[in-house]
C-alpha cells in the first residue's frame, strides 16, 4: 500500500527476491562496465604513468598537467 509509504509492510524475502530481478541486469552491466575500465587503466594508464614518472620528453609537462586536470576542476569549480 503506497499510501503508507514503501516500508509499510516491511522487507520480506520476496521482496528481495522480485527486487533483484529487476536489478540484476543493471548490476551485471555495472560489473561489466567497472572491469572493462579496470582493464583500460592498467594497459593505458599504467605505461602512461611510467612514461611520466621516468622519461623526459617534449610536453611531458602539459601532459602531466592534463592528467591531474579530473582531480582540480571539482575544487575549481
């Protein structure tokens, strides 16, 4: 009875059970999804870090600029 609010009746298995029905093709792509980034990062991010910490080359200052940029724009902003 949504009158009552959603926990009215209280949480019972099946509940639970028709819940993550629903919610489990939005869980296995979020599982897909989390691993493929994990893959991405270790074969690009992984060299990439390397590259930066140990070479010197022409733009390595505005690349190590760029690759910071995600952690300063939410304190910029």
């Amino acid at each position: 009875n949504w009158r009552e609010g959603p926990w009215a009746n209280g949480i019972s298995p099946q509940w639970l059970i028709a819940a993550w029905e629903r919610l489990t093709p939005q869980v296995i792509f979020s599982v897909q999804l989390a691993l493929l980034v994990l893959l991405l990062n270790t074969l690009i991010g992984l060299p990439a870090a390397w590259a930066l910490a140990r070479l010197h080359f022409p733009g390595k200052n505005l690349l190590r600029s760029l690759s910071v940029l995600p952690l300063s724009i939410p304190g910029i902003a």
